[in-house]
C-alpha cells in the first residue's frame, strides 16, 4: 500500500516539471519576450540588476508567473522612469514574487493568488478586486518605501483588496502618499491579517486605513510616525478604519500626530471592534481623540473594546482644539476600556479632557489610571459631555492625580456634563488638583451622576468656586447621589455643594480639613463673585431643591457660613456629625429678605466644637413665613456640644421678632456650649426664642439665654440725684449706665480694639431739654464699652434754673434698635456766687460763672487772673504762664548804621575790584601783584557779608554762614598777604647772608591760600555731619534770652591754625621791616592789631560778656581787617619792576659796595640773576625821579 502512495507522488511530481517552464532573464526584451506566449507555468529567475524603460504588461493566459532572484542585492528590476509599472492583467491566476528588488510599480487586476515574500519595493502597489475572486494576497519579508518622487504624487501608494496577510514585513511612507501609506479594500468581502510587522509614516503620511474588512486581525506590530496632513478630512495618522470588524493585538503606535480626530486610531462606524495590549507612546491628535475618536452613526451599536492599555506622553503642543485625550465618541457608540494606563496628558492651550462622549454613546470603564494631565478650556478634565442626547458612562475603580487646569472661565476638575448625561463612577480616588476657576464637577440638565465610594485629597483652585455644581432651569431635573465620599484638605473657597432645582444625596461620607485657605490667607480671587458664595463654605441650595444627608461627617471646616437654602427648598440630615470647625456666622444662617430661608428637618445630629462670632449652629438675620412654602429649622434628639460663639449665641442667634414656630429643639442636649452672651441662645427678647421642649431645665444653666438689650440703666443712681453747680462747670464724673437684656443680665460689649469694627460700636449722644437757655459744650457724644455706657464731663453753661440732660443711644452697632434706649438726668445752675467772674466766654449769649484757674499754676510769683491767664508784670518773665524768657532786643540803629556801612563798603570794593582790572597793566597795579590784590578784595567783601550776618539772630545755619565768611575772609586775605611777605623774605633772603636766594612762583603761593582754605572748609564739613556746631540759649544778669554760637572743642584746632598763620605773618613782618619801602608792604600794624582783637575777642567771650558787644567789637575787628586789605594793596612794585625789566633782556650793569649778593628770582617758571647793585641802582634812579617831581 505505501508502495503505491510513493508511486502517485512521484507520477505528480514528472507531471508537474513537464509543465513548468523556466528561462533565466537577462534584460528587458528577454522579460518582454517570455510573456508575449500564453503559458501554463512560467518561472522567470532573475540573477542579475534589469533595467526598464516601459511598462511590462502581462495580459495573456498564465495558470501561473513567478519571478525569483538569487538576493535583493543581485536581483532587481528598475524602472528608469517612477510611472512604469509591472501590470498582471485578469488571465494571471497566480503570481509569486520572491527575492528580488523592485524599482518601480506593481498593479493586479483580479489575480486569484498574489504571493510577495523577500521582496523589496521602491515604488506602489496597486490593485483592483472588483470581482472578488481573490482567494489570497500574501506579504512576507516584505520591505517597502514609498517613492519621494514629486512627479508620482498618488492618494494611497499601496492599494490593496483582497484576502490580504502581511506578516515580517517593513513599510517606509512618504510625502508622496498624499493619503495613506496603505489603503485596504475589503470589499465587506475580504479580511486582513498583518503580524510582526512595522509601519513607518515617515512623519509624511499616514500609515493604514482598513475600509469593510470582513474579518481583521492586526498583531504585534508597530504604527510609527504617521501624521495626517491638515488638508486632509480623515483622521488616523496610525489606523484608519471603517465598516470593519477588527482585532487588535500587543501592538504600538509611537510619534504619531493627527492633524485632524485620532492620534492612534480613528473608527468610523465599525461593527466590531478590539484591542488589547496596546502601548501608544507621543502619539496626538490635535482635534480630538490623541488615542482614538470613534464615531458611530450607524443605528445598531457595535461593541468597542480597549484592554491593557498604556499611552504616555500625549500632547504638549499648540494646536489641539477638542480635546479627547484618550478617546473621543461620537454618535451611538458602545466602548469598554479595561486596565488603562496613561501618563502626561498635556494640552496647555485648550481642551485637555480624557474622554469626551457626544450624542448617544455609552462607555464603560474598569481600572484606569491617569497621573498628570493638563488642561486650559471649558470642560471636564476627566468625562467632558457635550452635545448630548443620551450618554450613559459608567466607571470602576479609577485613579487620577496630579490634574491642572489653566482656564480662567469656569470649567470642571472631574466632570463637566451637558444635557442627559446619566454616570456612575465607583471607587476613585482623585488628588493634587490645581486650577483658576474649577468646579470639581458641573452636571447641568436632565443627567444623573451617581458617586461610590470616591476619595479627594489636596484640591485648590485659584478663583472662588462651586465643588460640586448642580444646575437646572427648573423642577428636579438634575440629580446628584454620593456614597463613601472621602473630602480632604480643600484648600480653596466656595460652597462644596450647589444645587439649583436639583436633587442631592450625600450618604456615609467623610468631608474633613475643608477651605484650609483661611490659616495661610491665600483663599483665591472673588473679585464679581456673589459675596453669599464666597461666605459658604458647605452648601448652596437653590429654589425647588430637595437634599438628603446622612450618616456624614463634617471636621475642620473654615469659612464664614455653612449652609444657605433658598425659600422652596428642603434638607433633610439625620445621624451626621458637624465637628472641629470655625464658621464666623453658623453653621445655618436664616435671611429671608434675601431669599435664603427654606426647610430644615434634623435629627440624631451631633454639633461638637463649633466655633463662630454669633449662633455657632443657627444665625437669623430675618426669618418670615410664606403661604406657599416653609421657612423652619427642627432639630429632633441631637446633641450641641462645646460649642462656642465668641461674641452672642452659643448655639442660636436671632433678630427676628418671634422665632418659636419657626425654630424648634426636641429633646435635644445642650452641653458645655460658651459664648460672651447667651450660652445657648441670644434672642431679639424673651418672646422671640426659639421652642425648647426641656426649656425649663435649660434655663437653670447660668447664662445660657440672653436677649438684645431692651433697657438702659444707671450703674449708680446716687450720682444723678442733687446734681448742682455753676454755668461753665462739668457734670460729676462716674456717671455710666449699661445694658441690660430680658433676664435683667447686663450685656457685656467687645472691649478688645483689635476685634471689634466701626459699625459695632455703640454711639451715644447728649442733649439739654432747653437749649434757648442752657448748653452742652465739649464730648457730648461718646460709646459704649465693654459692660458700660460713660458719660463724659461735658461742662453745662446756661442760666439759672433746673434742666435735663438725656443721654441717648443713636446707634446700636450689633444690636437691634430697642425702646427703652435713653436715661434723663436732672440738674440745677446755680446762681452766680459774687466772689466768681460771670462773663461771656464759652458761649456768645450766655455768661459762665467761674473762679480764675490757671491749669498749669501761674510760675515765677505770677498771679493767676482768668481762665488760664497769668499776670507777669511784677515779674522778669513773659508767657501765658509766666515761665518765659524776655528776649535779648538788639539796638537797631546800631545795626542799621553798621549794615549800611557794610553795604557801602561793598559797593567800594566791588568798584575798587573794578578799576583794579581795568588797570591791571600799570605799573605799580602790575608790580602789586593782580591776582592777589583781587584776592585780597574778594576775602574783605567775604568779611563783610560776616559783618551782616553778625547783625542777625544766631541759629544753628547763622553759626555755620558766620564761620564760613570769617574763615574764608582771614584765607585769603591773611593767606595773599602771608604769601606776599613770604616772597619779600624769600627774596632778599633775610637771615642767610651771602646766599643765592629764590623767590616763590604763584602756584606755590595759591597753593599756600588754598590750603588755609580747605582746612576750615574740611571742618565745617565735618561738624556739620555730626552736628557739632550749635546755637545755644544764654541768658543776661537780667534774664534776657539770647542764642550765641557754641562751637565744638575741636574748634580750638582752627583758632590755633589762624593764630599760627597770624603769629608767622608777624614774624615775616618784622624780618623785612628793614627793607626799603619800595620793597616791602606796609603790613605790620594791621597784623598786629589783628591780633590784639582776636585774643581781645576770646577774652571777651571767655567772660561771658553781653552778646551785643561781642558782635560790635567783631565788627571793629573787620574793620581793621578792611584796612589791613588796604595796606596791602600798596605794594612797592620796585621789586616787579626791576625783575621785569632784567626778563625783558636790559642789561644793567651799575655796581655798588655789596654787588656781590646774588638773589634768583623765580618768574613764570623761568629764573634770572640779579645783582643786588642792579636793584639798587633802580631805587637810586627811582629816588631822583621823586626829586625832581618834588621840584
């Protein structure tokens, strides 16, 4: 028997060969050749690189055509133009490619059979299936790269039908694909098989879209760097599909960008759907759906389905609009996403939602996790729902964290939900949220959010805002339902719940350390926001709202209100605990003239640590009852516990008139509850409390209710009875009242400044019952502090009689306006004793009676004669109280004189100063020295202008002007003349006989004055920064009061500087006093007398003598230094002359008894010898010249 099977094989085998016909290729008209014949079998082995230059068409009969090469290297066919292709028409039933490089194009037309494996293509692949007889198209080692060729610019550069497999294969695209890399066409006919393979958009195109494919199974393959360019409508820049049924296995999408919907992939009306183990990786679309939009129009939903999924790093570009991060459904869509992972969702220009859902779409999601995701646009951060019809969303174990929302419109951290949006999220836990205007979630009309079993922590948005938001224009249309709700550390402020004709339940839940905002003072902007929303920190509930609460627990909760109803609306809380938390106004605040008012109904409540301002649990602003709808509060068997209102109310506080109805406490227990007023409660007044069933024995607690003030009464009335005195006197001090509530408890008022506002001082005013006769001068008006009202001593002037003051309050700061709100007190005005002064002082028509009084006494024997006037005339002392000093008057006319002196004087020297310049060049002006001379008349205008300010009363600049201008002065007027000597000195070279002398050059001699002058300048300077230099106060033998200048110790130093100057001057002086005239100035008797007055001057001074003769013997002084500028302007200028002459280049050659002395005189920096004979003959011719003018 197996003899025979051996013996059919091997007859099939001969048959077989006999039928194929196999022919090595070696050029173009050789393939060209083989396919002009019809043919069974045709095996065409390629072994070397064909050129071709035109199109190879085959369209006769083969049963089959196979093309194999030795290698891709050694085996190719080229096309030398990019538009020629390789066309296997309809009577090639099968083709088989293997081994061999093709450059150029590939089209079939209905081939039954296509086998392409080891192939390499540069160039397309097109076909057409039309008939759908293909039984299989199979790609294996298969390398393709799409031509860059501008001139071959195609829609889908491959085009595939048929029942297509690709696996091992490696697809590179390009721009020259203008639509997509790969285009498959099922036909609803044909299916596609692609594993282990790689496709690569090039970031040109993208990679593959699959349209009515029967049956497709994609596995462990890569989609990379696809891009949809924007002028393109399809979306996909890894998958596009349509109409398929697919499957999806460990496959990749990485560096993908859609410039349109769907990053990864894009499914449009399919009828099945799956991927499972999916890592997409910088992949983004910048519309909507980064991972995947699908979108389903058709009327049966197909079922979509995503597991184990992982995508990171989506986004963190310009440009994306819509949003959809994950996924983006449209139409009537059925998804399932399983274990998803993703990471780095980040849109900071616009939408940055996860999940957008539209239309009828439902999706369910099972463990997913999202860390950091970003988004800056009006949506939900996690579901965005929009253009709803019905969407049905249901989640389960969900973990988000680290969300950020930069939008500064209002949008949603978790959802954001239009119209008929129905979700059920459970078990999520959600932290680190961020924002500018969040609400945690919006849910709008016609939608139901169900939450189980939800955890948040860290939340903060910068804007004041909702957390939960329900809104609807009218009767319950919204509802929201939570269970297991875990809310911690809520930074930021705004009501946690906030209904508008919604319906709210809140079952076992936790909501602890909530608007933590307020410990840092960083709560956030409220600029336009409704000051009600910013002051409630756990529920806003609109008109025709219900709210359900129970077994709830709410710890350490900031804010200044908890919850405000609207009228119309009801909450119903039972076995919750309210605990830890400071709110400034209460937990429940009644304003029914702001329409916030409605139903509460509580019982088996625990109110423990409560802290607020006024009622810790209830504040009543105004409570009134409407025919249509309650305004109530009932409490039913709950406990207030160490409860605390700092100022009134530990538990309720109210100014409404009558409360009892309206507010009612049943079998309910008061204990350790505190407050500065009203333990318990603090009510308008007895008959406006609330109904207490053990009201009995609440009340033998001490202070535990108290009332607004309803009377003002005196503290002591014993000060108010025979109040009498004169017209101009005070009332007795003491005199105070207080308030006192309807339990006859005084009202203790704030008496802490720091804690207390304008507007809740208490303002009391005084008044006189007859004023055309009496009136109240001084503090009529004062306020109330801390347990009294006092009234201040306002003197009372007015006639004699008996009148009333009435002390009434005219604002009542915290309190209600009550009736009993003034005090009279009577009091007489006696007549005038005769022993007072009655005159008109206080008031213009009516006379005060008073004794003088001098407050303080009159001193100095001063006698006391009025109201704080004292007679000094039988003393030496001047002022109100006798306590002054006379001034010390200056003699006028002496000042007078001596100012008109000194400006005369000035007027002189400037003139002189004048004619000086304008004869600079005579001799004897030039021989005196120009320079000096000026300087010398600069220095006496300085000492005078020291003469005006000595006339004037000394201050502390006085002193500074007074020894700048002396100083000064005596620089350069004492300084030119010390210099001028110096240079006589120098020149004949007294005491050093028979030596050659020198002279001094003029930057020498400025040198010498300027330095006298920066010395006194450098301490001037110096007490000036430490204020050394003063004008004191001294006093004459008859107290007079005069300022003198009082100069620091280092004072000393610069005396002791001029005395030196003047001291060498002297010596200068007299050492040429035995130079001819002609050669020397007469200096010696202004020096000395110069002298004499400065230590005359310190003598003077020293004594203590009066301040008139120091100034008029400083003013001799100057005068004298007026003429010491005078003498030293008349100059011998012999000496000039002479030396002028020698540097002109004359030579005289006269000679005397001593013409061997040689003096070098120092001229412009040029030296010269003269002869002591040459100057002598000089003075010889000059004397004749005296002579003969003397004849």
């Amino acid at each position: 028997m197996k003899n025979h099977i051996y013996i059919l094989i091997l007859i099939i085998l001969i048959f077989s060969l006999i039928g194929i016909h196999t022919v090595k290729v070696n050029d173009e008209n050789g393939l060209k050749k083989l396919i002009s014949n019809d043919g069974q079998d045709l095996l065409i082995e390629i072994n070397k690189n064909i050129e071709i230059t035109n199109d190879i068409t085959i369209n006769k009969s083969f049963q089959k055509i196979s093309i194999v090469g030795n290698s891709l290297q050694s085996s190719s066919l080229n096309f030398k133009n990019l538009n020629h292709k390789i066309y296997f028409g309809i009577n090639v039933k099968e083709i088989v490619i293997k081994k061999v490089s093709i450059i150029g194009n590939l089209f079939f037309n209905n081939t039954e059979n296509v086998t392409i494996n080891s192939v390499a293509l540069y160039g397309t692949i097109q076909s057409d299936f039309e008939n759908n007889n293909n039984i299989s198209f199979k790609i294996s080692n298969f390398k393709y790269v799409a031509t860059t060729e501008n001139s071959n610019l195609i829609d889908h550069c491959i085009y595939i039908g048929g029942n297509l497999s690709i696996e091992h294969s490696e697809f590179l695209g390009s721009s020259s694909c203008l639509k997509r890399m790969l285009y498959f066409k099922g036909l609803n006919n044909y299916s596609l098989t692609i594993k282990n393979s790689h496709f690569d958009g090039n970031y040109s195109c993208p990679c593959l879209t699959i349209n009515r494919g029967t049956t497709v199974n994609v596995v462990n393959s890569i989609f990379e760097k696809g891009y949809t360019h924007p002028s393109t409508e399809e979306g996909g820049a890894g998958i596009n599909i349509l109409y398929s049924k697919s499957t999806f296995n460990n496959c990749t999408f990485s560096d993908n960008l859609s410039s349109n919907s769907g990053g990864a992939f894009v499914l449009y009306n399919i009828y099945e759907f799956s991927a499972t183990d999916i890592n997409v990786y910088n992949t983004t679309a910048l519309y909507n759906g980064s991972m995947a939009q699908v979108r389903c129009l058709n009327e049966v939903k197909y079922p979509t389905k995503f597991k184990n999924v992982r995508q990171i790093n989506s986004g963190n570009v310009k440009g994306i609009t819509q949003g959809g991060f994950i996924m983006n459904l449209e139409g009537s869509c059925d998804v399932d996403v399983q274990n998803y992972y993703a990471e780095n969702l980040i849109n900071e220009y616009g939408q940055g939602s996860a999940f957008v859902v539209t239309g009828y779409s439902s999706l369910n999601i099972t463990n997913i996790y999202i860390n950091e995701l970003t988004g800056n646009a009006v949506e939900g951060l996690f579901i965005n729902t929009y253009n709803v019809l019905n969407v049905d969303i249901n989640v389960y174990n969900y973990t988000l964290s680290n969300f950020r929302q930069y939008s500064d419109r209002k949008s949603g951290a978790l959802l954001w939900l239009n119209n008929y949006s129905n979700i059920v999220l459970k078990k999520g836990i959600y932290k680190n949220i961020t924002g500018n205007n969040l609400f945690f979630s919006y849910i709008s009309e016609h939608s139901q959010v169900n939450i189980d079993d939800l955890t948040v922590d860290n939340y903060k948005t910068k804007r004041v805002s909702e957390f939960f938001a329900l809104s609807s224009s009218f009767y319950p249309r919204v509802s929201l339902v939570i269970k297991k709700l875990k809310l911690y550390n809520i930074i930021s402020r705004g009501p946690l719940f906030s209904t508008s004709f919604g319906s709210l339940e809140i079952y076992n839940s936790e909501i602890k350390n909530i608007h933590l905002c307020d410990d840092s003072q960083d709560c956030g902007i409220s600029q336009g926001i409704e000051q009600y929303i910013i002051d409630t920190g756990i529920a806003i509930i609109g008109g025709g709202s219900n709210v359900i609460i129970e077994n709830t627990v709410f710890d350490n909760i900031h804010d200044v209100g908890g919850i405000l109803l609207s009228s119309g609306s009801t909450i119903k809380m039972s076995s919750n605990t309210f605990k830890n938390s400071f709110l400034k106004n209460g937990l429940i605040k009644f304003n029914t003239n702001s329409n916030f008012g409605g139903q509460y109904l509580i019982e088996n409540s625990k109110f423990i640590n409560i802290t607020s301002e006024y009622g810790s649990v209830i504040y009543i602003e105004k409570l009134k009852q409407f025919f249509w709808y309650k305004n109530e509060a009932i409490f039913t068997n709950s406990k207030f516990i160490n409860n605390t209102a700092t100022k009134y109310g530990g538990v309720i506080y109210s100014k409404e008139s009558d409360i009892s109805e309206s507010v009612v406490f049943t079998d309910c227990v008061f204990e350790n509850n505190k407050a500065s007023v009203g333990s318990i409660s603090y009510c308008l007044d007895i008959n406006s409390e609330p109904e207490f069933t053990n009201l009995k024995q609440l009340r033998k607690i001490d202070r535990a209710f108290a009332t607004n003030p309803t009377s003002l009464r005196m503290n002591n009335e014993n000060l108010i009875k025979n109040i009498s005195f004169y017209s101009g006197e005070k009332i007795p001090e003491g005199i105070s009242c207080s308030l006192y509530d309807d339990y006859n408890k005084v009202i203790s008022l704030e008496s802490d400044a720091s804690n207390i506002d304008y507007d809740e001082f208490i303002f009391f005013s005084l008044s006189i019952n007859d004023t055309y006769n009496a009136e109240i001068h001084g503090q009529y008006q004062s306020y109330c502090w801390g347990e009294s009202c006092e009234i201040p001593p306002v003197k009372v002037i007015g006639n004699p009689g008996n009148y009333i003051i009435r002390m009434i309050i005219n604002t009542f700061g915290e309190f209600s306006r009550f009736q009993n709100n003034y005090i009279d007190i009577p009091i007489e005005i006696k007549p005038c004793n005769s022993s007072y002064i009655n005159q008109y002082m206080e008031s213009p028509k009516i006379k005060s009676c008073y004794s003088p009084k001098c407050d303080p006494l009159c001193y100095n024997l001063g006698k006391c004669v009025n109201i704080n006037v004292c007679d000094c005339r039988n003393t030496s002392y001047t002022g109100d109280h006798c306590d002054q000093f006379y001034k010390l008057n200056r003699i006028k006319v002496l000042d007078n004189f001596i100012q008109s002196i000194s400006y005369l004087l000035i007027f002189l020297i400037i003139l002189t100063t004048i004619m000086t310049l304008y004869q600079k060049k005579h001799p004897y002006i030039k021989g005196g020295g120009v320079d000096f001379l000026i300087l010398i008349l600069i220095g006496s205008i300085i000492k005078i202008i020291f003469v005006l300010f000595l006339v004037q009363d000394k201050t502390t600049n006085i002193c500074y002007f007074l020894y700048l201008f002396d100083n000064s002065s005596f620089s350069l007027v004492f300084g030119s003349i010390l210099v001028k000597a110096l240079r006589i000195y120098k020149i004949f070279g007294i005491g050093v006989p028979n030596k050659k002398s020198y002279g001094l050059n003029k930057i020498t001699m400025y040198f010498i004055i300027l330095s006298i002058l920066v010395i006194h300048l450098f301490f001037c300077l110096l007490w000036y920064k430490l204020n050394l230099l003063n004008a004191k106060p001294f006093y004459t033998n008859s107290n007079q009061e005069y300022y003198k200048c009082v100069y620091p110790k280092s004072s000393n130093i610069t005396m002791a500087f001029n005395y030196f100057i003047l001291i060498y001057g002297c010596f200068l002086s007299y050492s040429i006093r035995n130079v001819e005239k002609n050669f020397r100035e007469n200096l010696t008797v202004p020096v000395y007398i110069y002298v004499i007055f400065r230590v005359l001057l310190q003598i003077i001074e020293i004594q203590n003598i009066s301040i008139i003769v120091q100034d008029f013997l400083n003013e001799i002084g100057t005068s004298r230094c007026k003429e010491t500028s005078k003498n030293s302007s008349g100059l011998d200028l012999n000496i000039s002359l002479e030396i002028s002459k020698n540097t002109s280049g004359l030579n005289l050659i006269e000679e005397y008894d001593f013409n061997k002395l040689n003096i070098t005189i120092e001229s412009n920096d040029t030296k010269s010898n003269i002869s002591k004979s040459n100057i002598l003959k000089s003075t010889k011719n000059q004397n004749k010249n005296k002579n003969k003018n003397k004849k």
